[in-house]
C-alpha cells in the first residue's frame, strides 16, 4: 500500500477512535443536576451542582420558573467544570449569561420574565402558600441534556403544622406551630402597607420552632378597608390571646413587621410589656400619616395611621403636591424618600415630638433591619434615628442594626427570584438591586430566626 495512503489511513482511524473514546468517556459519566436540598424550607441554604462533565467542558444550565400569574421567568449561564467534572453554581462564575460573578443567587435575581414589555416592568408574583419552584436544565457540549426541581417552601414536607383560625374579640388571623412537641415560643407577625395575611412568614417560623400568628390588622375580612386609624388596642388583644395559647411558652412574646409593620411593631411593643423581643424591618421612628386611596382627591386632608381610646394619635403629614401625585399615579415617580425626608425638614418641632414612637418604653431587645437603597421611605435613617433614642435614653437591652448595603426594600426578606422587584405594585421603586436584595434578604432572615431564638428560648 502506498506509504501516504496508510499513513491516512491510520490518521483517520487514531482520529476516529480518539473522538469514539471522547464520546463514551462523556457518556460514561452521567450528566446531572443536583440540587442540596431539593425542597428547602424558606430562607435555608441551598446549592446546585453539575456533575458527569469532562474536566474544562462547558455546560449551559437554564432555570426557568412560572409564577402565580402564570408568567414564565427565566434565566441562563454557561459554566467552565473544573478539574474534577464539577460545577459548583455558588462557588464558580460563569463563563457567560445573565450574571457575572459566582452567586448561588444568580440564576434566580437575573430571571426575566419571558414575555413582558420592558416599559413596564413587572414583579414575580409568589404563591404565598406553596412557595416557588424553578426547573434546572443542564445541557453539556455534545447536547445531552438533564433535569432537575428545585423548590422554595413555607413548611417541610412531611413535618406536620397546626393551623389555628383567629376568629374572635374582632381578632383575624392564623396561627401556625409544629403538631409534634411544644411549647413553644410565640411570635406574632404583621404586614405592611398591602394589608392582608402574611401565613408563608408565619409557616416558616413555625417550621424553625416557633408558633407564630400571622395577623391581620387592615385590609382583610371585617377588618378596616385602609390603614386609617386603626387601634393600638387590636394588638393588645391579639397578645392577651397568644399567651392564653397552651402550646405557647409562658413568658414573654415577640414580634416582627415589616415596613409600616415594622411601625406597629415598635408602637405596639412601646406601649405593651408582654412584647419581649422585637425585630422592626424598614421601619419607621416616627407615627406617618395614614394611607387611603382618598390621598388622591382634591379635598383630601392628612389622617394618622393609628388610634389609641377611639382617638387619633399625633402623626407627621406627607408633602406631596398635587404635580407628584399625578407622576405617582403615571409610575413616573424614581423615589418616595424625598417626600418623608422634606415632611420631616418642615414639620414644627413639637409635632415631630408628639410624633416620635417612645421606643425606650420597648422591653426587651430589637432587632433593627434597613437598606441603604430603600427607596419607599429613608427606613435606614429612621433606623438610625431609633438606634441614637436608645443611646439617649441607656435602653438596657441589646439593640442591633443590621444595615443591607445597597439594599433596597425588599432586601429584608429572602424572596429570590428577581428579589420580587416592586412588591407593592408592578413597578414601585423599591430601590437596591435583585442581586444586593436576594443576598440581602438570606442574612436577614437567618439573623431574624437566630435573634428570636435567643431572646425567646428561655
């Protein structure tokens, strides 16, 4: 045979078995997805591995999630496996995609929802009972592609929560607390300016050990249609009937709220000894005005959040002209933080003084959780304020404020997916960053849980 011909012949053979034993030795390593765990109770650490990859192949792993509205949100990064066939999503950056550096967040704060209109962004919508869920796939430089799930919940599968009804003295809520054991702490948990139930809050912490009420103190059945008004007694009741719960530790109670909760939560606790740990995320220092759709017409005039003996309490007024209402209702509006500060500039000294919430009065520790972003209102100001009140007054209990730099609103809660980018209405500016918020709102919540239990567990 000629010596060219069987030295093509043999080339293309050796080039034929290399790529053979390429393909087998791809396929002998199976592809997978694995996601530790794969139901993670809400605000537990997780991660996401690939695994069956050569060492230096590159893998695109897709994540791809529906929310209650039914809107399709995705995201996607191309990883490099390192020397041992591995990619590990919250150690590694990606080589390519909708994130950068290595963030175990990263494919859930980039999701975009597939079908929207850029003008007018929109938010995921959670399922506040079920949680979320959001399918990986990956798929490796030959095209062989594998699957997994990876889901986001209130409450462990398997591990059974009683569901109590609060239906009584005009009192609305549910309370939550593991079947199995007790008794246990009590925490009792209000919402903020969207009014309703917040039970996924209340899952969770029950889920961690505790039993928790979540209440609703506006905008739910036969309670007020708006925050107008609403008495400071309500929140007194609401305790008395946690501590006559059996499965409730005897002792003191905490609670949590968030935003304009988080100013009931520091009023209520200011005025009620029963109230022995606080946590105040995005609160306020001071009493604001209340809020009704009625801000919005012309012969409107200002009135308080709260009521104490059938009587409005003192409260700053927002300064708002008629031309911002009207940018407001247009979306057109980059921030509310110039309203609360420029209220709290022009307001007589001794309105701001009646205004104040005595939060030395509060009898046990606070937890104080703000973001330097936080575009509805200047929560990391009121914080600060509130920190030097105690400073002032020698609180004797231990006060923290844990500062989410760049964090925005939300960056007090482990919402994930896009950070629930404008969680009062599609498009709100909540400020901060889906990537400072989701990693954020993790170290909230883990020193919320850790905070109540070390104040309560006792």
């Amino acid at each position: 045979m000629n010596k060219r011909l069987l030295f093509a012949a043999v080339f293309v053979l050796g080039l034929s078995l290399g790529i053979g034993w390429i393909a087998w030795a791809t396929m002998a390593k199976e592809l997978k997805v694995i996601a530790t765990p794969s139901v993670a109770l809400y605000g537990e650490a997780f991660s996401w591995k690939v695994t069956g990859l050569q060492p230096g192949e590159k893998v695109a792993l897709k994540a791809a999630s529906t929310d209650a509205r039914r809107i399709l949100w995705a995201s996607e990064a191309v990883f490099q496996a390192d020397a041992s066939g591995v990619v590990d999503v919250g150690r590694q950056a990606p080589v390519s995609g909708s994130y950068a550096k290595a963030d175990i967040f990263g494919l859930l704060w980039s999701m975009r929802a597939t079908n929207s209109d850029p003008k007018k962004p929109l938010a995921y919508r959670h399922d506040r009972v079920n949680g979320w869920m959001v399918n990986l796939t990956a798929k490796n430089s030959i095209g062989t592609t594998a699957t997994t799930r990876f889901r986001c919940v209130f409450q462990r599968p398997g591990e059974a929560l009683a569901r109590v009804p609060l239906e009584q003295d005009g009192l609305r809520g549910f309370l939550y607390y593991p079947v199995e054991g007790g008794p246990y702490p009590g925490v009792i948990v209000l919402g903020g300016s969207e009014g309703g139930l917040f039970e996924g809050w209340a899952q969770a912490l029950a889920a961690n050990g505790f039993a928790a009420l979540s209440l609703a103190w506006f905008g739910y059945q036969s309670l007020p249609e708006e925050l107008v008004e609403i008495p400071l007694e309500y929140f007194d009741r609401a305790a008395a009937w946690m501590k006559a719960q059996p499965k409730i530790k005897a002792g003191g109670l905490g609670l949590i709220g968030g935003s304009k909760g988080g100013e009931a939560a520091l009023l209520a606790a200011s005025r009620n000894s029963a109230f022995r740990a606080v946590v105040a995320m995005t609160p306020a220092a001071h009493m604001w005005e209340g809020h009704t759709l009625r801000f919005f017409s012309p012969d409107y005039k200002p009135v308080s959040s709260w009521s104490l003996g059938g009587r409005p309490l003192p409260f700053i007024s927002f300064k708002v002209s008629p031309q911002d209402k009207e940018k407001y209702m247009k979306g057109e509006l980059a921030s509310f933080v110039f309203f609360f500060r420029d209220a709290l500039a022009k307001a007589d000294p001794a309105t701001i003084k009646k205004a104040v919430i005595p939060v030395e009065n509060i009898a046990g520790p606070i937890l104080l959780i703000s973001g330097t972003d936080d575009q509805i209102w200047p929560s990391g100001d009121f914080c600060a304020a509130i920190v030097t009140r105690l400073k002032q007054a020698q609180f004797p209990y231990n006060v923290k404020h844990l500062s989410i730099e760049k964090g925005g609103h939300m960056s007090v809660l482990p919402f994930l997916i896009t950070a629930n980018r404008g969680l009062l209405i599609d498009g709100d500016p909540s400020g901060g960053s889906p990537q400072t918020d989701a990693r954020g709102g993790y170290r909230s919540w883990a020193e919320t849980i850790s905070f109540l239990h070390r104040h309560l567990d006792r």
